[in-house]
C-alpha cells in the first residue's frame, strides 16, 4: 500500500532523516578521489560541480555533504516523496521532476540553481534501469558548463532494498569507500548527433569509480592515483 497523505509523508521523511544521521555516524566513511578533491564541504572550496552516482548510492553523500550548497533531484512520483521529505530534513535544496513527470520545469529550476551551488542527480533514476545512464546529466552539463563528477562506492557489509536499484543501507560499523574521478566538460550545443558518444564515456566513468572503490575496498590498490 503507497502511502499519500501529505502530513504522514512528512513525519515518515523526517523519523527517516533522524535515522540517517544515527545511523550513517556509525560507518567508517573513506573518500579517495582520483585526481583533485572535490568533497564540496570543505572550507573554502571553490567551483560549482554537477554530482552524480548511481541512485542506489544516494544515502552516503546525502549524509555527508548535508552542509553543503547542494541540490539534490529527486523524482516527483508519489515513490519519491518520503526520500525527498527526509532530503529537506537533512538540510539540502531540492529539485523534484524526472524523464515523465515535471521534467522541464525541473530542468529549469536546476539551471537556475547551478549559478549559486552545486547540483546532483542520480541519472539511472527515478526507476531504471539500474545503472545505465539516461541524458537528463549530460543536457544540463552543456547547458550550464558546469563540469560532471562521477562518483562510485563500495560497501564492506550492506543492506539491498527489494526495490529496482537495490537500494544501498550499509551495515553499522561498516567500512564504505568513495571514489571521485576527474571533472568532465561537456561542450555546448550537445544534440541527439553527439548525445551518444558523451553518454558512453560518462558511463564508462561511472563504472570506472564503482571499480576503483572496490579494488581499494579489497586492498588491490592503496590508492587510486
């Protein structure tokens, strides 16, 4: 049964923002960027980025960058709204839309959003497939100029949501490594000719950090650079 009252919505996604910040404090949290640091809670940290990761991921960096000048997009399905009530409780801004519902008006308002902070977006969301990238990302990168930061994670021990992406919920005291690798530009003018090749390359990358967060989650590497 979907739940759709607006106040139980609201209460369920703040008892959920409340055990996000209980329960995320217990896990020993790893970020190893591959070239320069882009964790957007650091003092002085200078550039606007556009984040992404698979949507399955979106607990970590939901917790951890909660203090930063981030818009996160969520999907504007009834599915959506618990995640995005607790999204506002831990302290982000918040776009809602996806591909079918409220898209362009969404594309707008993240336009006008990127000209003060950072945005992020899960682009195998809101349903699917899981971990295949669809072009919402790479429109608003040629729009906006704003570089594209991949980042992929690993998990010593985690939960799975019986839900199409799998949904990640780390295990108490659990070890989850981050990888960030190198902005990427997507030039101006990107259209249905050029869509495919920056598509497969932005893909490639974020498969590429999801590997790199494993191998040093399994002590392969030490570091990724």
């Amino acid at each position: 049964m979907k739940i759709r009252h607006p106040l139980l919505l609201k209460t369920i996604g703040f008892f959920i923002a409340c055990f996000v910040r209980s329960w995320i404090r217990t896990i020993f949290f790893d970020y190893r960027p591959e070239t320069k640091n882009y964790d957007p809670s650091r003092p002085h940290f200078q550039g606007r980025f556009i984040y992404i990761m698979w949507h399955e991921n979106l607990l970590m960096p939901i917790y951890h960058y909660r203090k930063s000048n981030i818009s996160v997009l969520v999907s504007n399905h009834s599915d959506g709204e618990m995640i995005a009530q607790a999204i506002q409780h831990l302290g982000f801004g918040l776009v809602r839309g996806s591909s079918t519902r409220g898209g362009v008006e969404a594309f707008r308002t993240m336009i006008k959003l990127s000209k003060k902070g950072h945005i992020t977006i899960t682009p195998d969301g809101p349903k699917g497939p899981r971990g295949v990238i669809q072009p919402g990302a790479i429109y608003l990168a040629s729009k906006t100029g704003l570089p594209i930061i991949t980042m992929g994670f690993a998990y010593s021990s985690v939960k799975r949501a019986k839900s199409w992406d799998c949904f990640a919920i780390p295990n108490p005291f659990s070890k989850v490594v981050m990888v960030s690798t190198d902005e990427i530009h997507i030039p101006k003018g990107v259209n249905k000719t050029n869509l495919e090749q920056h598509l497969n390359f932005v893909q490639n990358e974020l498969d590429r950090a999801t590997a790199l967060a494993e191998s040093i989650l399994l002590g392969n590497i030490n570091k990724v650079a």
